[in-house]
C-alpha cells in the first residue's frame, strides 16, 4: 500500500510525531510512504527519512496558496500513484483536499483514471475560533463546508473531537476515530531514570518528581499547573516540578515571573525543549496534564507507557486514555488539580508503581502504535474496496 501524505509543516508535535510512528511501524507490513510538506518546516523530516519515507516540500507561504504550487502538488500525486492520500489538519485538508481533486482530473486527462483514497485528519478537539486564529477558523469553515464532496473519509484522533467537528457542520457519515498510538519499544520503564533525574538536578533520594511536558501555549494552560503546584507545595513539601517544553526554560519571563510570585523557585526545574523524552519521563514520579483543551495527548500515552501513573485534565479523550490508571479532573481548575496530585503523591511508592504497570498494560494493549496502524490500514483497505480497488 502506498501512501502520500500531505501535511502542513514537519515540526515537532503530536501529530507529528504520530505520522513518523506510523511510518515506522508499517515499513515491515509492505507500506511506502511519500511525506509532503506543504511549508519548509523540515525538523522531522530526517527522522522521516531514516525510517524509509521520502520526503518532499512544497514550499508555500502563509497566506493564500499560489495556485501554481496547488498543480505542482497535484502533479506530485499523479506521479505517486498512491492508494491513499492522508492529510493532516486543517492546512493540509483544503489543500490537499484541492490538489487531489485537481490530481484525479490530471489522471483522467491522462487516460490512466488511477484511482485513490482521500482521507483527511482533525487532530483537536475544540473547532478554532476567529480568536484562536481567524485564518484556521476559515481553513475549519470551508473544511465543513466540503466535508461531504471532497474526502472519502475524515479521521479524527478522539471522539470528542469527532462530536465538536459534526456539530459545527462537518459530513457525519464521513466521520471516524482511530485513536493515535504511542511507540511502546521507544518509551520503556527504566529503573535507572529516576535517580539519574535527581542526581542532575541536585534533590535528595526522597523528593518527589512531578514532570509536565508542553510547549508555552495557553492550551497547555501552565497557570493552573503552577497554582496547583503552589497548593501543593505547601502540603507536601518534598514535591519538585520537572517542566519540559519549547520554550519553558529560563528565557520565559512570563513563565519565571509566575513562579517566583507563587513561590515556587527552586522547585520548579524548567528544561526547555527535549529530544530525548524517553530518557526523562522513566524518571517521572506521576506525569501531569494540565491542559484546557487536547485530543488524544501524545505525552500521557508515552508517560503511561514508561509506567508513569498520569493526574490529568477531563479534555478530549485523555480521561479515555487514562481510565483507572491515574486521576481525572476538570480543567481550570486548580484546587481539583492540586487535590489530585496530592493523592497521588501520598501513595505508597508500591502503589504508585502497580498503576504505573497497568498504565503501561492499557497503552500496550490498546493504545500502541501497532494496534493504531491496524486500524488505519483496515479503514484504507475497506475505502479502497469500495472503489473497487483490492489491496
């Protein structure tokens, strides 16, 4: 099976960082991929490379896409010949959108009539307002507008994202959620993390590790996690936050200001953005989500599956993700954040790790990155059956 995926930029994010999973994880099961970046953003692309995908750009410019790029793309599709084309968010889903209708008429002028499957991808669940973006709230509308024409099918990584996106007037019968999955050979317990951690960050054996990972966003909603934090502190001293996330390092005064007002210097231990993710959350005594809004949120999927046990926001499918292996509570709320992370820091540390292992079970058994391929694979193959195309 051939794919080409069409995605606005190849930075690092969740969906991302699923795309390159994905990748990996089917080039034993005959896939071959063609990444296409609508942008120059290139910080995946050789990691993308090096798991067997070739990787193209675009190059386009904010703003209005130049038509003669929209036909260069399409041309690219035409010369793929793909079973599938796979957009990625909003960006990618207009235009990608445009270009393979463009590629399928090219085909037929061509006399080859190849035929693919379109599918497009939502990876949030809140639709964007104007004020989160005027030019993604307009991507959102005409994405609705021809949800019912141009896709074969719209994939969307969580059901609540499912429900916001058919209310605000995309295609329901087009609609379906493949939860992401998360690389269980990457993200591994590691006995060692854990003192490793401490050590570098000068704190005695018996501290406790509360890491949080996230870029500076206001999605990511740091002020709850660090009110939290600041109630917490107070009832269990030895408590330490390890922030992890482009641009919470020191160079964030907002960020600093924040925490010398709440009275948190010293344990807070802002790292900045990290590669080497899989070496740090082994270390974490709980992971924290305090997000507004989320999906499927990759960080709680590779926490639980390093045996991390997770106290999380009720956003998107995380509470799904989580189930009895952590604690759910609602977001912007900063008391039910603290209070929750307080039971979790007074278990015993045997009871923390049992969750931990369930944690890890429900992300294999579930969650992984092999059993999301699975899904993704079947939905192509039953598209394509019912173009007539056997795979």
């Amino acid at each position: 099976m051939k794919i080409v995926h069409i995605i606005s930029g190849l930075g690092v994010g969740g969906a991302e960082t699923l795309l390159l999973n994905l990748v990996s994880e089917s080039r034993n099961a005959g896939g071959t991929h063609v990444v296409i970046s609508l942008s120059s953003m290139d910080t995946m692309a050789d990691r993308l490379r090096a798991a067997g995908a070739e990787v193209r750009f675009l190059g386009m410019r904010r703003g209005v896409p130049n038509p003669l790029l929209l036909i260069r793309l399409a041309r690219w599709i035409v010369d793929a010949r793909p079973d599938v084309v796979q957009t990625w968010m909003y960006h990618a889903d207009v235009v990608g959108g445009v270009a393979a209708l463009l590629a399928r008429q090219l085909s037929r002028l061509k006399g080859n009539n190849h035929r693919f499957a379109l599918v497009w991808g939502i990876h949030r669940t809140e639709v964007p307002t104007a004020q989160v973006g005027r030019l993604l709230n307009v991507l959102a509308r005409i994405g609705a507008m021809t949800s019912n024409r141009l896709p074969d099918s719209v994939v969307c990584c969580a059901n609540a994202s499912l429900k916001t996106h058919v209310d605000y007037g995309y295609e329901r019968t087009k609609m379906r959620v493949v939860h992401n999955g998360f690389d269980v050979r990457k993200f591994v317990p590691d006995a060692n993390a854990r003192s490793m951690l401490l050590s570098s960050l000068g704190l005695p054996p018996h501290s406790i590790l509360i890491g949080i990972v996230g870029r500076s966003n206001p999605a990511k909603d740091y002020d709850n996690f660090l009110h939290a934090a600041a109630m917490l502190r107070k009832r269990v001293p030895v408590c330490h936050f390890v922030m992890v996330g482009k641009d919470v390092d020191a160079d964030n005064k907002v960020l600093g200001r924040t925490i010398d007002q709440l009275g948190l210097s010293g344990a807070c231990h802002l790292l900045g953005a990290r590669n080497d993710l899989q070496r740090i959350m082994p270390a974490f005594d709980m992971l924290c989500l305090s997000s507004r809004t989320e999906g499927l949120p990759t960080v709680v999927g590779e926490a639980m599956a390093c045996s991390v046990p997770c106290v999380v926001t009720d956003v998107g499918d995380t509470g799904q993700l989580v189930g009895d292996t952590g604690l759910v509570v609602p977001p912007r709320d900063p008391v039910s954040l603290s209070k929750a992370l307080e039971e979790m820091a007074t278990l015993s540390l045997e009871q923390r790790k049992k969750l931990g292992e369930r944690a890890r079970e429900r992300i294999v058994e579930q969650f992984s990155i092999t059993v999301c391929w699975q899904k993704y694979r079947e939905m192509y193959t039953a598209l394509l059956r019912g173009k007539g195309v056997t795979h």
